[in-house]
C-alpha cells in the first residue's frame, strides 16, 4: 500500500463491499475480502486524517488560534478574480516549523 492514492484506495475498498454485498463468494474468500477492506479502511481513515491535520495548520492565525471560516466552494473565474484583487506586495503566510 505505500504511494497509495487515496482516490485508488476508495475505489478497492467500494469494489470490495460490492462483492461482499452481492454474497454470491464462499465465507473463505468473504472472510479475505473483509480483511482486506479492513485495511484499505484504515489506509482511507489515516489519509484523511493527515489531510484535516494540514487543514487544520493552514488555518491556523499567527498566534497559532484555529480560526473557522466556512466552506463555500467557488469555480475557477472567482479564483481568477481573488488573485487579481489581492495586493502585489502581500505575501502569502509561511507554515510554522513547529505546527
């Protein structure tokens, strides 16, 4: 599993609650099954973890406060006009060494 997307994870672990579901396999091989979607599981449960870990630090202020802002998706034109309205000379905060 190392250098395993997370996306590629997702995909092995649905395919294998299908064939779980679908019961047609002997307890043997639903047995292996299960195992296996045990880990794909655990593999999915700790790459989200480390994301919102990062999340977490990106929204972090300079006193290392977690501050929340709402999600609010956007397309790619309002992206276009965020940057073009941010100032030139502001530059984007660095993540702290410790966290």
């Amino acid at each position: 599993m190392p250098k395993e997307r997370f996306e590629d994870a997702l995909d092995k672990l649905e395919k294998i609650v299908s064939r779980l579901e679908e019961g047609d396999i002997s307890l043997e091989e639903s047995l292996k099954l299960f195992e296996e979607g045990i880990k794909w599981s655990r593999f999915c449960s700790q790459k989200l973890e480390e994301a919102e870990k990062k999340v977490e630090i990106l929204l972090k202020d300079r006193e290392g406060n977690r501050k929340t802002e709402p999600f609010e998706p956007i397309n790619s034109s309002q992206i276009s006009q965020e940057s073009s309205k941010r100032d030139p000379s502001e530059k984007a905060e660095e993540p702290s060494e410790d966290g």
